[in-house]
C-alpha cells in the first residue's frame, strides 16, 4: 500500500495527482476561504493541493514540507516579495538540497519580478501573485488540459468580482 496523506478527506499521495504549495504572505487575496476554493478548483481539475500558509520562517521550520515533496514529488513556491532572493527561493533551495531524489518536476516559485512595484493601478495586473496564477502555473505542472484550466479560471473570477488586485479580498480579517 502507498503512503499518503490526508487533509479534508481528500488523500494526498502515490495514486494520486498532488502538488505542495508552500506560500508567505497573502497570496491568496489574505483570505482562507480563497485559499480553499483554489483547493477545490484544483480537486475539480482531478488533482489534489496541499497548502502550507507560512505564518513563521524563522526559525523555518521545513520538516513538513520535506515530508510532503517526499510522497508528492512537487512543489509551488509562491511569495508577495520578489521571485528571487526570498522565501519562496529559499523553500526550494532547501527542498531540493534535501530531497532531490523525491522530486519528479522541477520546482516552482512564484513571486513578484525583478523590477520595481508601480505606482500606477495600469500596471498592477499581473504584478501580484494570485489565485488565477497559483492554479495556471499549478495546471501548468500537472499537464492539466487548456479546458480544465479556463473552467477554474472563469470560476476564480466569478468568485473575486471586480474587485481591484491590490485590494485584499473582503473576507480576509487580517492584521491592518
């Protein structure tokens, strides 16, 4: 028998399709409710996430996370800093230092680029990491076809309105 895990009643392991998301800061528009709807979207396109919402990094603890790459094989880094240099590089450093061999994708962060953030709402789309990215560069790893994709994008959009990219989600209670 496989190991797996199992989160919300859904297995994370060998005979099934999984992914490790391993985030900082509020990628998911600051909201957990978000943070499970992309769940479901990726459960709907047939594979299963796990999300791992880093409220601490030091001291970082990664054992997790190393568990998790070692059934799953992949990894999504996703960061509000920039793509390199921050924690989301860092996860992937020490995943692949310590578990290379468990690795059947090469990982992938997600981040804000290399340039600095615009001042002007003309340039923000796409700038932030969201939950349409999350899923794209999720179905991008798993081979998830063009129709499964567009189906959970329209869904995502569907669910955040028109509400502006650099305005967190309603229902996210955080710190401000």
């Amino acid at each position: 028998m496989n190991p797996y895990i199992e989160i919300a009643g859904r297995k994370i392991g060998y005979d099934y399709e999984p992914l490790v998301i391993a985030e900082i800061g509020i990628n998911h528009e600051g909201s957990l409710k978000t943070a499970k709807e992309m769940v479901d979207e990726a459960f709907e396109m047939g594979f299963s996430a796990e999300i791992f919402d880093l409220r601490v990094i030091r001291p970082l603890n990664i054992q997790k996370i190393f568990d998790s790459v070692a059934i799953t094989g992949k990894l999504i880094t996703v960061d509000t800093g920039f793509q390199k240099f921050g924690i989301g590089a860092e996860i992937v450093s020490e995943v692949v230092s310590n578990c290379f061999s468990e690795l059947k994708a090469a990982p992938v962060r997600i981040g804000m680029p290399e340039h600095p953030s615009p001042s002007s709402r003309g340039f923000l789309p796409g700038l932030y990491p969201d939950a349409i990215r999350i899923v794209t560069e999720s179905a991008r790893m798993l081979g998830i076809t063009s129709d499964q994709l567009a189906k959970a994008v329209h869904s995502l959009k569907d669910k955040r309105g028109d509400l502006s990219i650099d305005v967190p989600d309603p229902r996210f209670k955080g710190p401000f």
